[in-house]
C-alpha cells in the first residue's frame, strides 16, 4: 500500500473532489479560484473605502504649497494598492473553507 503522501489524487477540503497535486487538506482549484475571487470582491470594497477617507483626509490637510497635490495623488494611489494587497491577504486567510 503506497504512503499517503504518494498518493496520486487527494480530495479538496471543501468539494471532496479529487484532484492531483493537491496537499491534503487543501483546496482543488476551483475551490481555490472561487474563494480568490470573494477575497478580491471584498479586498476591492475594503480598500477603496480606505482610499476615500485617506483622500478625504489629505484634501482637508492639503497645504498651500504648489507640490502638495502631486504628492496627495501618490499618497491615495500608494494607499490604494497597500490596502488592496493587504486585505487581500487577511481575506483568503480568515474567508471560510
């Protein structure tokens, strides 16, 4: 009898569908792309909420100089990709299986 680990095809935690490659325990790649693309949909709300409160704070605070807006731009666009990647991240891990 060959060891678990020499097992060709593995169930996906989520579906039971077996699937080569897959660790146990682990998602099959439709489970894997489903679960991708809520953390995406909620990572994108998440972030560009975010983005509008810095937006908002750094209009309010904006000073008077005349480099104050090019650098506001990439303050919000900068805070933008750093929450996106961020509640990315936290979603895939903290979604349900």
């Amino acid at each position: 009898m060959p060891s678990p680990g020499g097992w060709a095809e593995v169930p996906c935690a989520r579906c039971g569908e077996r699937e080569a490659g897959v660790a146990w325990g682990e998602l099959c790649s439709n489970c894997l792309k489903l679960r991708k693309r809520r953390a995406n949909r909620l990572s994108s709300i998440i972030s560009l909420a975010g983005t509008a409160l810095a937006a908002a704070w750094v209009s309010h605070r904006l000073p008077a100089i005349p480099n104050a807006r090019v650098y506001a731009v990439v303050l919000v666009v900068a805070v933008y990709i750093i929450l996106r990647r961020i509640a990315t991240r936290v979603a895939m891990e903290f979604l349900p299986r």
